[in-house]
C-alpha cells in the first residue's frame, strides 16, 4: 500500500491523481470504471460476477472473466499491487489506498464539479448505469448540504467567490434551490452587480411559478426589495440630497487580508441571529481599513434581513450634544424599524430627533423631567426601541470614529451595552486606540464588566495582502496591461506604504495617472526620516495634495467647505453660502466620489476616510477656514434659525469663524437647550469659549455656566462664578432665586466642614424664592 492514498474525484467528469497531483489516465473507460466501483465499496469486496455483469454483460462469461483480468491487471499498474487484494470470486481496494471525493462529502479537501460520474457514460454497460443512477439519488442531499456548508464558510470570511461557485454548482443540481440562489445574489451584490442579482432572482421566480406554481419564501422577497430599491425606504422629502443620487443602503466593498477580523465579525453575527447581544470594537490606526471592514461586513448582515443603523462621528462635532445618537435615531425611524417601541420611549427619543414625531404622529409629548435625569431616561427609550425593532429584524448600530463621538451619545451607548440582554442586537464601535484612551468612550471600551463585548484590532495588511491590494489597483480585472502598468513599482510602493491600505491606494493611484512623475518618489524621499517620526500621514498629505491639483476650482471649493460641513455635507442647499449652485454642488460632490475623496456609504456621502477630511480641513488657510466656518453658520441660521435645535452647531460655526458677537445668542439659547436634555458638559464647553459683552449677556452666560458645572458636580467651579451674580442688581427675582438656589447646591456638594455657610445659603434660598413667589 502507498504511503500517502491516490485521490479520485468523482462529483463531475471522473479523474485520478496520485498523491503528489499527477494525473493517471486509464486507456479504457471499462477498466477506470471497475477502479470507480471498488473505490466507492469503501473496501469492501467487490463480486467478480457482478462487476463481469456490470461491465460485459452481453459478453460471454469466458470472454468476460478475461476482461475483467485484464483490467484488474492494469489497476495493479496505475495504483500499485499491494492496492489490490484479489480473490477468487472476489476483489478489492486495500483501505487507505484510494481517497475518494464521494466518500468524503463535507470534508474541505473535495469540490464538488458537478453531478456524480458526469459524462461518464459507457454504452452497452446497463448494469454499469443503473447503478451509477443509484449512487446519484444517493449522493444528492449530501451534495446539497455539502455545498451549503462551503457556502456558509466562505460567508464567514467574507469570500464571496466561493460563496458563487459553490451555489452555481447547486443551481446545477437543483434549479429551484433557494440556498443556491440567494448564494448568487449575495456574491453579485457584494460586487456591486445588483443587475447581475436581480436577473438570478427573476429567473428562480420564473421557474418556481412554471414548474411549481409556488411564489418565493418572504426572505428572498426582502432581499430583492433591498436589491432593486437601493435606497432607504419612507426617506422624508425634507432632506436633502445631491441631484439625481439615490440613497443606497448596501455597497460593494473589497477587502484583501481580513479574512481573520472579518470572521471574528461574523462569529458574533451568528450569536446575534440567536438573540445574543455583541458589542464589538474595532480598533486600528488610520487609515488602516477599518471603515472597508465594517462596511463590508454590514453589506453582509443586510442581505440576511438586518436593519443598519450607521454613523459617522467628528471630531469638529464633539461638542453637539447627542449628536451621534440622534444620527442613529434619525435613521432607526426613516426606515420604520422602531414603529413598534412604547409611545413613551418614542416621545423621549423625540427630544434629540424630530424625525419621530413627523414619522409617528400620535407620539406623545414627553413629560418634563429634571436635566440629570434625561440621559438616563434617553437610554432606557433607546433600549426600548431596539428591543422592539429587533423583534422583526436584527438591529444593528455602527458608530465609526467614535473616540470623536460626543460625551453624550458615549454615555448612553455605554448605558446601553450594559443593559443589554436577550436581543438580536449588535453594537460596533471603531476607533483609533491612542485616541480611545483619552475619548468619552473609553470607558465603555475598558469596561469588562460587559460579557457582551468583543475586540477585533485591525492591523496594517501582511506583505502578500499588501502586494494583492496594490497589484489589482494598477492592473483592474479586466482591463488591459499597457507598458507602464507593467513596470510599476509595486515593491518601491509597499515600502513606502508601510501595510496600511488607505496610504497603498493612494500611491498606487496615483502612480497609475502619473508613472514615473508621481509623487511616490518624493514620498520616499520624505519617508528616509526615522517612521517614528515621520509615519503614514505625511505621504498620505503629499498625495492628497497632488491629487487636489487637478480638482477644477469649483470643484476643489465644494471639497473645502465639505470638509467644513462634516456629516452635512451631502445637504447641497448650503453650498450656496458659497456661491455655488445645488446642482453644481450635487455634480461636483459627484466628481469627488469618481475622484476617491468621497464615498456613498449606508445611505449617505460622507469622506472615505477621517484622515483625507482632516488633510482637506487644514489645508485650508486659517482665514479661509474661519470665513467657511463663518458662512456655514450664517447658512444654517438662515436655513433654520432659533428653535430648531441647531443652534449650538450654528454657535460653534461661528465661533471659529469670529463671529462671537453673532455667535452669542445661539450659544446661549444652545447651552439652555443642553442643560434641558441633560448634556451639561457640551453647554460648559461652548459657554466657557464664547464672549459676550452686550449688557444682561453676561449675567446670563455666568448663570447658564454655573449651572453647567453644578450638573457635573463641579462646585467649587461652580462658586467662583455664582460669586458675582450675588452682585447682579438688574436680576429679576425668579433670577436671584436661582442664583440663591445653585449657590445652596453648591455648598451643599461642597459639604464643607463648617455647615454655617450651608445653613446661610438654604436660608437666602428660601427667602429669595418666597419673594418670588415661586413654589
């Protein structure tokens, strides 16, 4: 017997490999087909009157016996003679000889090529072909599951070719099988080829009403829903959109060298289907992929029926209070996923997102409650509201950058992880680790008290990963390779690159428009500084810089006040605060996604990366910044003015635009609003960098700060203001008691060793509130 077994494939046209992958070829088809039978006994013997019967059945049996003989013969000489255990009325494979595909099914080792014996066929042989029809009904349900099984593997790494080969040989099998065709409509999905898609799902339709008379399951049905709108569904005609572009809720995505982080991702996506919560953290540096990651993966979960919530935090956002969560909210409800929450919790949530009460007129309005309260009131709607859209869908929440994420839509989400429990939920949160540390967030991410949570660190591409990306950016499927393609430096860029994709891609871009004259070889210039010092960044600038060149004026603007704008940048009516046109925006925000700047995301344009916003955002001068920041201001305010809610986005604007003298009302009406929902550190940050001079402001702004820092138990701060509005002589009497009141608070929280202070400030309180008349 051979040390190592003959492989025989069987599932297609029939072939035989020695264990080093050479061929064997059999002269005869008879003799190959007695080799098949006694490989399929599984070493068993093998009747020499059956396989004579089988074989040569219109032979005579001397003449037959003989044939047999001599086929046994050549068997001997493919194989070996110590393969072959010959009797006399019998014969047989030694066991361990021959490896067969058949016998195997379900082992990764096999593929399945097709039907058993496919095109083998031996005339005359009936015996032969009765028993091959056999051993196909046999074979069949183990060939489907087998092909389901690979099918569901290589979804779990996200490799989505095999996922199509493997259900185009099912649909060979079984035309009408609904594995196999959702298999082809994920993987032509997961390239971008909805059409591709569709035109599968159109024709299993067809073929199920024809030959069945039977409509497809509600699950496909969803599934060509999502694939033929593309768009998000009940989206409100209030917001606006470049011209022409439709919302798209999945994109193809291509990821090379993560098929590790892409299936711990979707191990926790099969907790999630099975009502087990997870809270996952991606981290990695910029630029490293983590966006393409995820983006990949939720393209995955949305085809099996989830609803994808995703935001996009910023770090010029970071003091909007709730303004991640309120992106979140916002995009729960235009896609009706949280109709079925408790009225109560919807009115709560309807206090950081108008959309719901639009969305869900009998809403009611929610109770007044003190500011302190309100994020703990926040999380449990939002608990609500997930707990009952996850009752028809998994629900699935993406905060991207979330060390950028502001401290009240951190706390909540922390709130949330922790509560969470018997749900198909899943929360993923990405972040730079550095920046995490320092980041509200950190606290969740460093909280191990949450069983629920799972990390997935992204890391820069290993050499081959790094040499596949960069070798299918210079030369595309499908496209020609021309004499400078062919001589691209691939090895100067993945040195310079250093792993990290954003960095390959846009040297490997840029070498492909410009060859020689790219700015590769200035980077490489720039990179012999030590990398400590030096990094990725630097040539990602000397890119964007050189890429930006060939942007046409209008086009380079609409890019600086984008990067200006942040997640409003998709909202074309503002551009005109800078001469631009909406339909000049809407095609020069279209330039920028062909051009790579931009990408259509889950719904929406956003930057491809934070990295290329921050080099867009200071390679603005300081002037030129401040006059967008300035004119964006001015362009929400007009757009929506007092009592929209914007006011402290509107304040921030115009506060790094100096224009504090226009600025001061929206902060101070920004920072009351803060205090009312319960978000007192966004209303001292934007109080503390405003300055006001017009008379009563002033007042005003110390209270509203006192206030602030009183929420945040920061009394001593609290004091040193709460001092000289004891001298404020205008104040109304409402006004002096609740100066009188925060001051008792304060030395309360102070708790000071001599209560004397104490006891003076709660008697002042009570008297300035009995003269107030205020209960």
């Amino acid at each position: 017997m051979p040390s190592e077994p003959f492989v025989l494939s069987t599932l297609g046209y029939p072939s035989l490999r020695s264990a080093k992958g050479e061929p064997i070829r059999f002269r005869t088809r008879k003799h190959f087909a007695v080799l098949i039978r006694m490989a399929l006994a599984g070493g068993h013997r093998c009747s020499r009157e059956e396989l004579m019967e089988m074989l040569w059945p219109s032979v005579p049996a001397k003449h037959a016996r003989h044939s047999l003989a001599q086929a046994i013969t050549v068997i001997k000489s493919k194989v070996g003679a110590d393969s072959i255990v010959a009797a006399r009325n019998s014969v047989s494979l030694s066991t361990g000889s021959v490896d067969v595909d058949a016998l195997s099914l379900g082992s990764s080792g096999f593929d399945v090529g097709g039907a058993f014996l496919d095109g083998f066929d031996i005339p005359g042989a009936s015996g032969f072909e009765q028993w091959k029809d056999q051993w196909t009904s046999k074979l069949l349900p183990k060939i489907r599951d087998s092909l389901v099984h690979r099918m569901d593997a290589a979804r779990r790494l996200g490799d989505f070719p095999t996922v199509e080969r493997n259900a185009t040989t099912l649909l060979q099998f079984d035309p009408l099988s609904e594995d196999g065709v959702r298999g082809v409509m994920e993987a032509r999905a997961w390239v971008g080829d909805r059409s591709g898609a569709l035109k599968a799902y159109e024709t299993y339709v067809g073929q199920l009403a024809d030959v069945l008379s039977a409509q497809p399951s509600t699950e496909m049905v969803r599934m060509a829903t999502l694939l033929r709108e593309g768009r998000q569904a009940h989206r409100p005609s209030t917001v606006s959109e470049p011209y022409g572009r439709r919302e798209r809720r999945m994109e193809a995505e291509t990821i090379i060298g993560r098929t590790r982080e892409f299936s711990l991702l979707f191990d926790n996506w099969i907790e999630v289907k099975k009502a087990a919560p997870r809270v996952v953290i991606i981290t990695g540096e910029a630029g490293i992929g983590k966006t393409t990651l995820t983006n990949a993966f939720l393209s995955s979960c949305q085809l099996e029926g989830a609803v994808v919530a995703r935001v996009q935090a910023y770090d010029a956002e970071r003091e909007l209070p709730f303004a991640v969560l309120s992106e979140l909210v916002r995009q729960l409800v235009v896609q009706r996923t949280i109709g079925g929450a408790d009225p109560e919790a919807l009115a709560e949530l309807a206090r950081i997102c108008s959309e719901v009460g639009t969305s869900f007129p009998g809403v009611p309005r929610a109770p007044e409650w003190a500011a302190e309260v309100i994020p703990i009131r926040l999380a449990d709607a939002l608990l609500k509201s997930v707990h009952a859209a996850a009752e028809e869908s998994p629900v699935v929440l993406v905060v991207d950058d979330i060390h950028a994420a502001d401290s009240s839509s951190a706390a909540i989400l922390h709130m949330l992880a922790r509560r969470l429990s018997r749900a198909r939920f899943m929360l993923i949160l990405a972040g730079r680790p550095a920046e995490l540390r320092q980041a509200a967030a950190g606290a969740l991410v460093d909280d191990s008290s949450i069983s629920a949570l799972a990390a997935v660190d992204v890391g820069p591409l290993s050499d081959e990963a790094a040499r596949e990306l960069v070798t299918k950016l210079i030369h595309p499927v499908g496209t020609a390779v021309t004499a400078g393609t062919r001589d691209a430096p691939v090895g100067r860029i993945l040195e310079a690159g250093r792993g990290n994709p954003l960095a390959l891609e846009l040297l490997a871009r840029e070498w492909v428009d410009h060859g020689p004259e790219s700015l590769l070889r200035d980077v490489e210039a720039i990179n012999t500084t030590p990398a400590p010092r030096i990094g990725i960044p630097p040539a990602i600038r000397s890119v964007f810089e050189r890429e930006t060149r060939r942007l046409d004026p209008s086009v380079r603007s609409v890019l600086d006040f984008a990067a200006v704008l942040g997640r409003r940048l998709h909202e074309v009516e503002l551009y005109q605060a800078v001469g631009v046109t909406p339909i000049a925006a809407s095609s020069a925000l279209a330039r920028l996604t062909e051009e790579g700047f931009l990408r259509e995301v889950q719904g929406g344009i956003e930057f491809r990366n934070e990295l290329i916003r921050a080099q867009a955002y200071y390679a603005i001068p300081v002037s030129g910044r401040e006059h967008l920041h300035r004119a964006a201001g001015e362009a929400l305010a007009a757009a929506d003015g007092e009592g929209s809610g914007l006011e402290l986005e509107i304040a921030w604007h115009l506060i790094r635009g100096r224009a504090e003298g226009t600025a001061v009302k929206y902060a101070l009406s920004g920072a009351e609003r803060c205090l009312e929902r319960g978000a007192p550190q966004e209303a001292e940050e934007v109080l503390k960098a405003v300055r006001v001079k017009d008379s009563g402001a002033p007042w005003k702004r110390l209270m509203l700060l006192a206030q602030a820092l009183l929420d945040q138990s920061k009394a001593e701060e609290a004091t040193s203001h709460l001092e000289p509005l004891r001298s404020w002589a205008e104040a109304e009497p409402n006004e002096k008691a609740r100066i009188a009141a925060m001051r008792a608070s304060a030395e309360y929280i102070l708790a000071r060793e001599n209560g004397a202070r104490h006891s003076e400030a709660a008697e002042e309180a009570l008297k300035a509130a009995e003269e107030a008349g205020n209960a």
